[in-house]
C-alpha cells in the first residue's frame, strides 16, 4: 500500500482518533470526468450498479489532462434530503476539454478529513476489512465524529462523500484507498 502523495492537496494538519490516523487536508476546486447519474427523486438512489458498468465500458476512451493518473473515485454527490443523489465514477482532471461521452463534476475547493483504509480504520467499525464507503455512510459515522473530536464539523453544504481508490494496485490484497468528507473548523 502506497502512502497518498496528492498533486494538489496541501496537508494542514494529521490527528489520532481512537488510535486511528486522521488527515486534514485543503483541496482546490476540482473538476471530475467520468460518468455520473442522479436519482429520478430524493428518496431513492440512482442505479450505481449502471453507471459503474457504462463508466467501465467507456475506460478505454482517454481522458485528458488527469491530474493523478493511477487514482479514480466513486462520488456520493447529494446524499441529503432535498436533492436528489447521485454517484460519479470518475478522475480527476485539470482539463474540461474530454470526450463527449464523460460527464463533468466540479468538487469544491475547502478543508477535506480523509482517512486510509486499512485494519487499524477496519476495527473502528468492528472489522477486518471495509468497504471505503462505510467511514461516511455507515451509521457510525466514523469521520464525522473523528472531526467533531478535533475541532470540526462536516460541512453540509458540500454534499460529496469521495471514495478515493489506487486502481493501479487493484490486483494486490488490499489496494490503496481514501475516504474523504468536507469539513469546517469549528
């Protein structure tokens, strides 16, 4: 597992939750290319399983000018109760210059919590092992109450939830992955 050397995130500032590392980091504005769907109303998901299968079609249509080439990202965009959600397969990208058939997401730019998964992020759930969703959506909440902990509070009017993947290292045990929530010091 390799340690995330992002091009453009700044490091602000590492803390232990329950012996768990933790990362601030400010991020830039960010535009996202991939393939993005939202849900027909604000009660249901739209249909992940769809837009992964039409996203992995498109994989060998390039994608210009990405910013960290061996990382993508599964996107929870919205995931409130006043908008529809949706979900992004995507990279990021320095260019809004991409094929026809990529849809674009702009990230805004702010303080970001990540956490990396692995064992010792696994036991904060209770597990070996876990899928890099569950530290936002599980009911837990991990890294919300690790940055209610430290100073912070989720900001809730960025609604992205990032599940940041080395897809370069897909094919070994556990590969390199992030989660990250937007935050604001309190």
């Amino acid at each position: 597992m390799q340690k995330l050397n992002h091009p453009v995130e700044k490091l602000v500032e590492t803390f232990l939750y329950k012996g768990v590392e933790f990362e601030v980091v400010e991020r830039p504005e960010v535009l996202w290319v991939g393939c993005v769907d939202y849900a027909s109303n604000n009660a249901d998901e739209s249909d992940i399983g769809a837009t992964l299968e039409r996203y992995q079609k498109l994989i060998e249509i390039p994608k210009n000018e990405l910013m960290n080439p061996d990382w993508s990202a599964a996107l929870s965009i919205n995931y409130c109760v006043d908008k529809p959600c949706g979900i992004m397969f995507a990279q990021e990208t320095y260019s809004d210059k991409q094929d026809e058939r990529y849809g674009l997401f702009t990230q805004p730019g702010g303080l970001w919590l990540r956490i990396r998964n692995d064992r010792n992020a696994a036991a904060l759930l209770g597990k070996e092992s876990a899928e890099v969703h569950e530290y936002f959506s599980d009911e837990r909440k991990i890294l919300r109450t690790a940055a209610e902990a430290n100073h912070y509070q989720q900001n809730f009017e960025v609604c992205v939830e990032v599940e940041y993947n080395c897809h370069a290292e897909y094919s070994t045990p556990l590969h390199t992955a992030y989660a990250y929530i937007p935050i604001i010091k309190e």
